[in-house]
C-alpha cells in the first residue's frame, strides 16, 4: 500500500545524518583555504558565501548502495541507488560532513542498469512496500546500524575523515580547546496539511541528536534544501553542546576566577560570534527554527551562557582592577 | 521564492551548447591503418558510406518536425602513437571520405579526450565515476575499487593486493567466480583498465578516452560548468605539429551542431569490446545534471524523448573488417 | 596528548597500569579514552569490568576500523558500562572515560593497505575530543608497536604530542628486555627513525615504568629473615646498576608502581574505596595518582 499521491520514481521520504566538529586548527582557517580543504572533485566548485556569515561547501559525491532499509520491524526492505555526501566549513572553524538519500518506490522487481540509478543522484529505490513509520522509526533509532543496513551516517564520517586528513591542515593541528562531536539524524517526510512540522527533536546519548520532520510536497522536491536546514540546526546543537561542555570543565562560580576564566578563554575567541540561527535557511523552512527557539528555547540557553561567561570576565577584570589599586592606595596615605 | 541578495560563487552555473539531432562518427582508425596510404583509408570510407546513409535516413526518420540536424565527425588518434603531421595527414582523410560521398563536419583529435589546454578533460570525467555497488553494500565500507580498474559486477574475493586476509590464522577462502551485477542469470564479467602508470606518467586507456569522447558528442562534458572539447573553425592551412590543431575542428560551415541528442559510431568490428568497455564506464559515470538538465528540456521543447541514461543514447554500427 | 604502553614481555602489568593511570585522569576532571591495540589478547575490558565487551567486540571494533571494515570503531562509555560497583557512579567533576575495545579472534596483524593512515585518522580524530588518548600495545616488537611509530611520524600526526611508556617488572631479564626493546637493533628508537622519527626527539619521549616492585624496606619483605632482607637489596643494588647502564636509569625513569596484592589476584582497577578500606595498598594508589600527574609534567619529559 502507497501513500495517496505517491508515484513510482519521486521521493517519498528523505533521510540523512550531518556530523558535526570542530576543524583541526589551532585558529580558523581563511576562507581561501577551507575551499583548498573541500576541493573533492576537480570538474565541480566550492561554493563559497561570506553573507551573513564565511560558508564554504564542497560538491557533492555520490556512494552506491544495495542493501536493506533501516527497520525497527525487522522488515528487510532492499534498496538500490546512491547516497550524496556533502562537506561544509563554517566561518573557517566548524566542520560539518552529510550524508542523505531519498527512498522512492521502484518500478518492477528487479535491479536496473545502475545509470538508471545514476540518472537519479540521492535516491533508493526500494522493491516492495514503502512502510515510512517503519524506516522513520528505524533510522532515528539510537542503535547502532547493523551492517547491510544503509548507513548514511558512514558515508557523512568518510567524508569528515577526508577532509580532515587534508594535508593542508598539517603544521597548525593542535586544537584550541578539546570539544565533543555531535551527529543529527533527520528523517522529512509529507506533511499531510502541507505545512512543515517538526514531529519531535531528540537529544540521546553519545551525542546523537534525531529530528523528524514533516513537509510540504515541494520541498521535499528539494532534498539539498532540508539538507542545509538540517545542517544548520546541527551547527547550533554542536555551538550548544560544546559550551555547555565548556562552562562546565571550566567550573563557573568555583573559588578561582582566574583559572574559570582561563579555561574559558577558548570560548570568547572561538565560538561566541558563531551563533547565527537560520543564517543559511530556506525561508519555507525557517518557521521551522522559531519552534525551536520557543522550545528547547536554543538561543535563550545560549544567551543564558553567553550571559555567564561576560559576568566572569567582568568579575574577574574588577578583581584585577582592585588588586592593583589597593597598593596605590596604601601608597597615598603614607 | 526569490530572493534579493546572490553571490555568484555560491551558486553553480552551466553554460549550454548548441545540440543537433544526431552526431555520426564515421568509422575509426589505428594509426597502421593510416600508414596504409590513401588506398586504406578510401577502402574505409566506402564500407562506411552505405550505413551512414541508412543511419543518417533513420535517424531524420525520429525527428518529429522541422529539418532533422545531423552532424557528422572523425577522430584521429593522436595519442598513443604519433604519426605524420596534421597537414599531410587531415587532407589525405578528407579527400578520401569525400570520394566516398561524405563530408565530414568535425575533426577531433583523440589526445584532446586526455587533456585540452589547461584542462586534464579525463580526469575530470574519471572524478565523476559513482561504482555500481555489489549486493550488501550499505555504504559503510568504500566501494571496493582497484586503482586503475573498472568492472561491471564482483571480482573473484581474494585476487586484489587490498584485500590480503590480514589477520594472522584467517582461514583461507576456496575460489568463487566474478559476478556481472545485472547479469540475467549467467554473468558477463568485465573487468576494464582505465589508466596505467608507466614512469610515473598517466596513459588513458583506449577505452577510457572513447567514453570521454562519447560524452563531449553528447554535449555533456563541462568542467566548473564550462564546456570541454568546443568545436573551432577550421584554421586555414593545418599545421605540421599535432598539439597545435584544436581539440575539435569544424570542417563545414554549414554543419549542424557537434554535439547531439543522440550519437550513432559506425565502427569496424574490432571496437566492440572497446566500446563495450566504454558502455562500462558510462554506465557508472555520473554525468552533472545541469547539461542533463539543459539537453532534457530542449529535447523535450523539440518534440523528443530522450532515454534518461546516457548509454541508451549511443547507437552503434559494427562494420565487417574486410 | 597521545600516550603508547609498551613492554616487552607479558605480565608486566603494562594493561593494568595503564588502564589505572586512565582511571586516575579521568577523576581528576581529564577526559580521557582507551585504545586496545592489545591485538593478540585483549584485557583492557576486563580491567575496566565491562563484561559485555570482555573478550573484544564480534565486529566494529579495532580490527575491523584498522582494515577498513567500518568507517569507525565502536567506544564503549567505561562509566555507563562497567559492571564495577564503585564505577557506576560516575564521580563529581571527572571527564569522561571511553574504551576503544578490539575485536575478538582478531588476532595479530600485519600492516595492510592504508591501515597507518586510518591510524593516523583515529589518533587525529581522537585528540580533537579527548585530553589523553592512550593506546596499549602489544607486547614485543609488534605490529601494533610498528603501526603506531609509522602512524606518528606523519605530517599530521607527528605535530602533536606523543609519550611513550615502557613497562618492565624490576628483575634483570625484564630490565634487559625493556631496554633492548627501547634501544636495541629493532626496537622503538631505531623502528621510529626508520619510520622518519627524529631519534633524539623520539628518545625523549620515551619513559620506563617500574611495575610490580617489591620494596625490600616495606612490608611484607622487610618481615622475611635478615639474610633474605639483605640479599634482596644488594639485587636491587645491581638492577639500579644494571639500569643505569642500560640507560633506563633514574632520569628515564617515571615511576614505580610497588607490588600490590591485588593486581597479584586480579587485573582490575584501584579505587581510593580500595586503598582507603585497606584492601589495596595506599602505597600503590599513591604511586599511581603520581605517576598519572607525571604523564603531563613537561618537566618529567625533559622539556621547558
């Protein structure tokens, strides 16, 4: 059974992961060079923007799979086709790898010339019913993906690897600060209303993070597009995350100030101007990010800490202030 | 939705090119068979006449209105042997094809497939290779290429130097046969050389640079959205040094569009499993879908259909030897 | 900061220790992660008490990630995992603690194609989220121990800081063989400058590690007969002689870890409820938390 409107061929369903981390340098790279670092292919360009914000992204490439879709029913669902895989740097410090496919339903049984698969970049066709709760509920799984499963988080990790084994990267490796990696796992499927929704935003462990959308039948026509949503969403979550880390190891409000706000320094330098929701977002999407600014409430957390940090440094510049000043001071009255 | 603000380097461009109905290769040749003089190469271009007026009649045959554009070409291989000079050997082609009835548009010469002024044209196509994946691929592990190699299914396990058993006290696995990926039922294995590397220096494959070249007839080559292998006019005298004619020379003024919808090659038997080979590679080539795209919708706004996967484009004519 | 545990021989307590300088780091606020390049027999699991992992991982683990089977290797979460009662909870204000298990019958292996860079690419990734990732290695001039001197000595890899740990156990063979396996005609000086490692460089990086020492001033061995006490310490006498003269004396030194009874029993992790409840010695929990210190003391290292 087929959802009403479906047709053999058009995506139905759209799944990815986008891995997020911090790129190995001492200091941001110059734009110039995170075009260097996603030079993936000589025929196709980096596209780079500097409004609002320093984004370079790389071509996309393409891996061939032929295996089952994810599943939680144990259905073993084949499909066939290829996987696109993407690298983005933002502002020269966070590097971000996807990977995301299509899934559309096959015409006939049997597996085709592979450049009928060619001729559909990012899709899988799959032979036999397409059960979207099913895949929905297999690929956000927490699991880890059992092999001969689709695995579009592999395709994105390969990609990361590349990139970051650059040798242009060499001789400035050391990292400012030790930061954690997150990876977001989207799934955007029809919206039955044709408005976009977001069903539900998870945070799990191991910094897995899974988000399942619902949207209007045009802009599931454009995968690249909920994929940089995506991949926004997932920049921020990464900001977050890390700061949070952050402020923690560096244990506001303890008895030594100076060492908090030494431990903090990495933050002020390179993360706080990096906050910039919905920067690189379709506008039909960008109702999307107001949900979540109202709830989980992003930006109010990041302001909470960008708040508590200030209120360090500020703390601690008075301090300074005053440890020099009470000497003078004793000198006057003498 | 638009939008007010654009910056070109963050948004792709392809440039199009004029397309005609169908581009004709009449025939190929060795360089030994140029060094058959005039008599081998008239002796080609008559067996090649009579099919090249039947492909020629079948394919305005498909155009569904107006003047069917035909246009037809000739590749020189300049590439793996050099042989006489461009302004003794090109007159003595074309006076030979004309004693035949045909006239050909656009001259090309093969080393252009591997390199066409700054561009490393191979390179760029071989950057485009997506491999057809075996069954159980889950896109965990890389496709399990050999360097230099190309097939259309499954090797034998165990006969690349990349998949060595590491581990010490593997057991070691009994032979199992290739396998064609879209065999029906019995495999036809093929396993093609792309490249090879001697000294140091890259050497295309015969194959490879005709997968090229099919493309560019196909007018879907670009490199950074720009077009590759763009016909010239034809210089005046030609020049006694290979490397200074132009990639692809347009012979006729009057001549439709190089590069077409659809290619037929008439060809002397002794290609098929060239071009078979290059069936191979197209297969898994994954060509940018802006010219897909551009030559899609003109095709579309012509009246025509075209297959959606490149191979399905090409039509062959095998020609008997002798 | 990467750190390499090597001995030559088994049973010098190099997993153990190492697994414990881990624990230390961790508690102290660092996060840290443990690589089991043990390949031949993998303990770490087993020292860190999570059973599900204890004899390597069926798939996805080093082995699998070395040769290219998965894009990466599978972590364990040592605090989330462990069946060790005093691990379960995870202590205030320490990092996290992750386990890189192997596979099992994963057996040793030969380098193969491009298993150094996805070396090189694990260590890489690993430093970007961790302060200590420390690698135990096979015993013996293994493959594992070639792998990561290779690994090292790349342009991406070599930048960063790497420490080596050379555990031997305080008798004349062990002092003889960690010693050769440092300095001698195949062993890690020479490796490594094969491997285009600056050998002084390289040298500097390298520190023994005493283990199991019985301390013949301390009990039990100072209650033995005064003709055992005395021979016992003109042998430990002669293995400083030995050891200086073999270059893996004092200033080579980074610790000594004494005999303890526990580990005699059991490969497992010293808690302070071990030390402070008297079923471990203090003693070994003292030399441990030191010698976790040292590993980031440049001073230690002969740097300024």
């Amino acid at each position: 059974m087929r959802a009403p409107g479906a047709e053999p061929g058009r995506p139905e369903l759209l799944c990815g992961e986008v891995r997020t981390a911090l790129l190995h340098s001492y200091d941001p790279v110059p734009h110039s060079s995170a075009a260097q670092l996603l030079k993936l292919r000589g025929d196709a360009p980096v596209l780079l923007s500097e409004r609002p914000n320093l984004h370079a992204r790389s071509p996309e490439v393409l891996t061939g799979v032929d295996c089952v879709l994810p599943s939680v029913s144990g259905a073993r669902t084949r499909c066939v086709g290829t996987v696109r895989a993407r690298a983005c740097v933002n502002d020269g410090r966070v590097l971000q790898a996807a990977g995301y496919f299509g899934v559309a339903v096959a015409q006939g049984g049997e597996r085709r010339q592979w450049s009928h698969y060619l001729a559909r970049p990012g899709t899988v066709e799959t032979f036999g019913r397409l059960r979207h709760d099913d895949i929905v509920r297999g690929f956000l799984g927490t699991g880890q993906t059992a092999a001969g499963v689709l695995d579009a988080g592999a395709t994105a990790e390969r990609l990361l690897t590349r990139v970051t084994a650059h040798p242009a990267l060499d001789g400035n490796r050391r990292v400012p600060f030790k930061s954690r990696r997150t990876r977001l796992r989207w799934t955007a499927r029809a919206a039955p209303d044709g408005e976009a929704v977001i069903e539900g935003f998870t945070l799990a462990e191991g910094g897995l993070r899974t988000l399942a959308l619902r949207l209007p039948a045009s802009t599931l026509a454009a995968p690249g597009v909920v994929a940089a949503f995506c991949e926004d969403i997932a920049q921020h979550d990464w900001l977050l995350t890390n700061l949070v880390h952050l402020v923690e190891r560096g244990r506001l409000g303890s008895a030594d100030r100076a060492r908090a706000v030494r431990s903090l320094s990495p933050a002020i330098d390179q993360l706080l101007h990096l906050w910039m929701p919905g920067a690189r977002v379709a506008k039909e999407l960008s109702p999307l990010w107001d949900v979540l600014e109202g709830e989980p409430g992003f930006s109010r957390q990041w302001q909470t800490l960008v708040q508590r940090i200030r209120d360090q440094l500020a703390l601690h510049t008075i301090s300074l202030l005053h440890a020099e000043r009470v000497p003078a001071e004793h000198m006057t009255t003498h | 939705m638009t939008s007010v603000f654009h910056e070109t380097a963050a948004e792709p461009q392809t440039r199009s090119v004029p397309l005609s109905h169908v581009s004709l290769e009449l025939g190929h040749l060795y360089m030994e068979d140029f060094a058959g003089g005039p008599e081998r190469l008239r002796e080609h271009f008559a067996k090649i006449a009579p099919w090249a007026e039947t492909a020629r009649a079948a394919a305005a045959a498909a155009v569904p209105r107006g003047r069917p554009r035909i246009s037809t070409c000739f590749l020189i291989d300049d590439y793996f042997t050099r042989f006489s000079s461009p302004a003794e050997l090109v007159p003595m082609v074309l006076e030979a094809a004309k004693e035949s009835g045909l006239v050909i548009d656009y001259l090309a010469r093969e080393s252009a497939c591997a390199r066409a002024g700054e561009t490393d044209v191979a390179r760029v196509v071989e950057q485009r290779l997506v491999e057809s994946p075996a069954p159980g691929s889950d896109g965990r592990r890389p496709p399990a290429g050999e360097v230099g190699w190309l097939s259309n299914g499954a090797r034998t396990p165990g006969t690349s130097p990349l998949d060595v058993p590491l581990q010490a006290l593997s057991p070691r696995t009994p032979w199992q046969p290739p396998r064609e990926t879209a065999a029906r039922r019995h495999s036809v294995f093929v396993d093609v050389e792309l490249w090879d590397e001697p000294e140091q220096r890259r050497v295309w494959s015969c194959p490879f640079l005709a997968a090229v070249w099919q493309l560019a007839r196909l007018g879907l080559l670009r490199h950074r959205g720009e077009p590759l292998l763009v016909p010239q006019d034809h210089p005046g005298a030609f020049p006694e040094d290979w490397d200074a004619l132009p990639s692809v020379i347009r012979l006729n003024e009057r001549a439709a569009a190089f590069s077409a919808y659809r290619i037929w090659s008439l060809l002397p038997s002794r290609f098929l499993p060239v071009e078979h080979a290059v069936r191979v590679i197209l297969e898994q080539t994954e060509v940018e879908p802006g010219p897909l795209a551009q030559a899609a919708e003109r095709a579309m706004a012509e009246g025509i259909t075209l297959p959606e996967e490149i191979p399905d484009r090409i039509a062959y004519v095998f020609l008997p030897e002798s | 900061m990467l750190l390499f545990s090597a001995s030559d021989k088994g049973g010098t307590g190099r997993s153990v220790t190492s697994a414990n300088l881990a624990y230390r780091r961790a508690l102290s606020g660092d996060d840290v992660c443990y690589l089991d390049f043990d390949f031949g027999s993998p303990t770490a699991a087993a020292v860190f008490d999570v059973p599900r992992v204890v004899r390597g991982v069926t798939s996805g683990g080093l082995h699998s990630y070395l040769q290219g089977d998965v894009p990466e290797p599978m972590l364990v979460d040592v605090w989330a995992d462990t069946e060790h009662e005093a691990l379960r909870t995870r202590p205030l204000g320490s990092g996290r603690m992750v386990l890189l298990p192997g596979d099992s019958g994963g057996g040793e292996f030969a380098l193969g194609h491009d298993t150094v860079g996805r070396c090189v690419s694990l260590l890489q990734r690993l430093e970007e989220e961790y302060d200590l990732v420390m690698v135990d290695l096979s015993a013996g001039r293994s493959y594992a121990v070639d792998m990561v001197l290779a690994a090292t000595a790349q342009p991406g890899l070599a930048e960063l800081t790497s420490r080596w740990l050379v555990f031997h156990r305080w008798t004349r063979q062990h002092v003889i063989a960690a010693s050769g396996l440092v300095y001698g005609d195949r062993g890690i000086l020479a490796a490594g400058v094969g491997h285009g490692h600056d050998g002084d460089e390289l040298r500097e990086a390298i520190r023994f590690v005493r283990a199991a020492v019985p301390d013949p001033e301390a009990v039990p061995w100072n209650q033995v007969p005064a003709a055992q006490v005395s021979w016992m310490r003109k042998c430990d006498e002669q293995l400083m002689d030995l050891a200086a003269r073999l270059d893996a004396a004092d200033s080579r030194r980074l610790g000594t870890v004494p005999l303890e009874p526990v580990l005699q029993w059991r490969e497992v992790l010293i808690t302070d409820e071990d030390a402070d409840s008297g079923v471990a010695n203090t003693a070994t929990r003292d030399a441990l938390v030191e010698l976790a210190g040292k590993l980031t003391l440049d001073e230690e290292w002969g740097e300024r």
